[in-house]
C-alpha cells in the first residue's frame, strides 16, 4: 500500500463534482475498517486526492481547487456521511492549508503547488503541555540560529502526525516574548522530528485520525516564520474555517446516522402502516437547526473569506460568539441526532456492524465537544453576551 506522501497525481478540476461522489464512496466502504483498526485511512486519503478534493480549499493557482465556502461546506457534509475520520482528516488540512494561502510568505506559497501535486497532508501542531488547552498560549519559543530557527514542543495530540508531510506549528515570537505572543512556523516532514509521547492511539471515536502525542523538534528556515502574528491568523482563518468545516462533518455524520434511522422507520412503516416514529422527527428538527446555523455563520464569515483583511470590520465579537454558538450547537445536536438514531433502530443500531449500525456515529460525534471544549467557547460567550445588543 502507498504511503500518503507517494500518492498519485489529482484529477483536473472539470472532473471533481463527479469525483467527489466516487470518493465519498470509498469513504465509506472503508469506514468500518478504518475504525476498527484506529488506523490511518491511506486509500481513502489517496481517493480524495486523485478527486483533486484533498486540496480544495487552495486556490486554482496554486493547483488546488479553489472552492467557495460554501463549496467547502458541501464537501464536508458530504465526507462526513461517508467517514467521519475521513472528512475531519480532510477539514484539518484544508484549514492548515488556507492558513497558509492567506497569511503565508509569497516564499512559503511558492511551495504549495508540490504540496498539492505530491498529495501532502499539512497537519497542525497547536496543543502543547502545560497549557490547559488553550489555543492561544504557548510555552515552547522560536528560538534562532544563523539563518535557521529551532523550536522544542511537547504535543499532546498531532492528528495524522506521522503521516504528514508538512506541519504548521505555533509558539511564542521569542524566548523571551509572552506567553500570548505567538507565530506560526512552516515545516517540511524533513525538517521535523517527532518523538512519540503518551499513550498509544486507542481512543473511542475519530479512530482513523491517529492523534497521539508526540514531542517535536522542528529546524527550519528562518523564512518558514509566518510574516503575521498567530492572533491574527486565529482570528481571521484558523478559528472560524475550523468551526464551520469541523461542523459541516459532524453535520454530515449525522445526517447519515438520520438516514440510517429513517430505513428502520421505513421498513416498520411497510409493516404496520399505522406506525408513527416523533423521534424521527425530532432528530429532523436537530439536524435542520444545525444546517441553519451553519449556512448563517457561514454568510456572516464570506466577507472575512473574500478578503483576510476585513477581519478588522467583518470580525470582533459577534462573529465569536455566533462562531462558539455554532460549534457548541454542532457538538451536541449531531450527538442528539445519533442517539435519536440508535434508540429507533436499537440494537440494530448499537452492533457495532449491519447497514443500521450507528455505533461508530456515535462514538465520532462525543469526539465533538472535545475539540476546542464547548465550556472554553461557553465561557467566552458567557462575557460577549453581555455586549450583545437585542
């Protein structure tokens, strides 16, 4: 089997709608294995790439795709009916991807073609020890040497570490700057060594990611240091791009564990025509809750999208808290969407396999409130809406 970095060249652009579905397809024939395994899911991460889908989110200059937001949006939902380890593989490098596109040097962009070309994961190395999770502190400094930089950091979770070709890493400017003034860095597989650090991969759900801890020495380039402040980069790409396509995937398993209940519904339908499911309906009015805000929080980042730099007028706390809002929400109502799911098609829903099976559904969406805690984004929330005007 290939590596991810040895995969084979991308479809044209004419050929990607069509490609799209043949690759959501792949995704989900191999969903229940790559789950199973808690394995990296190479030939589903390789039919995305020859459907020229895994670098949608890069613009057409740069070989990619150049998707619209609400492209990106689509795709995700799509991936995630398909394999939600898949898809959240999919959304985490298109964001690292745009965060480089948008706040890159035009030397770090003149390198995005081979990545496109060559199939290469970009994976994000933001958690460290010692943090408490926090997005926007950092312990570990670029510390520079001649025309290189170095840097030292203890990660407790790299998804697709080991089987990324480049990495987007955050620390603070210097070894001596605060805690909250942070860069990005670009660095090649090459330029990285990752150490493994914690327990092995065996969690409940998004087993296909292959997240586990790693501590992480990258040398690179002096260059490779993103010209703009990390805070900027979070706030304009890195923050919002990451709730919309991390809930476009929970939207799409969801929607596919719905599917899922409303067969069961069908056949007991056929038997007695009489039967009536409201918790059919009520996992319906979850999911459309959650379509719709997303559509909403997608329309009030588009300006932010167009243009970086209307991060200034398009952005601040109304865009926060309606971005917290949407992820808090897309956290636990795909969650209530695949309870709903297994107490209507119960223990056909709960086996872990059968064409009813949402046991895996379920187990991926808990994943949700875990990625950037919804009490973190609550908390924040807790202090925006007293400014908020009604």
């Amino acid at each position: 089997m290939p590596g991810v970095r040895d995969l084979p060249s991308a479809t044209t652009m004419n050929g990607a709608s069509h490609s799209l579905r043949e690759a959501a397809a792949i995704l989900a024939e191999n969903a229940v294995n790559t789950d199973r395994g808690a394995s990296f899911p190479v030939e589903s991460v390789a039919a995305l790439h020859r459907a020229g889908v895994l670098n949608a989110a890069c613009p057409t200059e740069y070989r990619g795709l150049g998707c619209t937001l609400d492209e990106l949006i689509q795709t995700g939902i799509e991936l995630g009916r398909g394999c939600g380890s898949t898809a959240m593989i999919w959304a985490m490098h298109q964001v690292q991807v745009a965060c480089l596109v948008r706040h890159g040097s035009a030397e770090i962009r003149d390198l995005l073609p081979s990545v496109v070309a060559g199939g290469t994961l970009v994976a994000s190395v933001t958690s460290e020890r010692g943090i408490g999770g926090s997005l926007r502190t950092s312990s570990a400094a670029v510390v520079p040497d001649g025309d290189m930089v170095r840097l030292e950091k203890s990660a407790p979770t790299v998804s697709y570490g080991q089987q990324a070709g480049a990495f987007l890493i955050t620390a603070r400017r210097t070894a001596d700057a605060p805690a909250t003034d942070q860069v990005a860095v670009y660095a090649e597989a090459d330029q990285v060594s990752l150490t493994p650090a914690g327990p092995q991969w065996n969690p409940m759900g998004m087993r296909g990611t292959c997240s586990p801890g790693f501590d992480v020495v990258a040398t690179v380039p002096a260059s490779h240091v993103l010209p703009v402040g990390f805070g900027e980069i979070a706030e304009a790409t890195m923050v919002p791009l990451s709730h919309l396509l991390w809930s476009a995937c929970w939207t799409g398993i969801a929607t596919d564990a719905f599917r899922r209940a409303q067969s069961m519904v069908r056949q007991r339908t056929r038997s007695d025509g009489n039967h009536l499911e409201p918790r059919l309906a009520a996992a319906g009015a979850a999911l459309a809750q959650t379509r719709a805000l997303l559509t909403e929080a997608a329309g009030r980042y588009q300006p932010i999208w167009a243009d970086p730099a209307a991060v200034g007028a398009r952005g601040g706390p109304a865009l926060t808290l309606l971005l917290n809002d949407l992820k808090v929400l897309a956290s636990t109502a795909t969650v209530d969407v695949a309870r709903c799911a297994l107490e209507i098609c119960g223990m056909a829903g709960y086996s872990e396999d059968g064409p009813l099976s949402v046991a895996r559904h379920l187990r991926d969406l808990y994943s949700a409130r875990l990625m950037i805690g919804n009490d973190r984004l609550l908390s924040t929330n807790a202090r925006l809406s007293l400014m908020k005007k009604v």
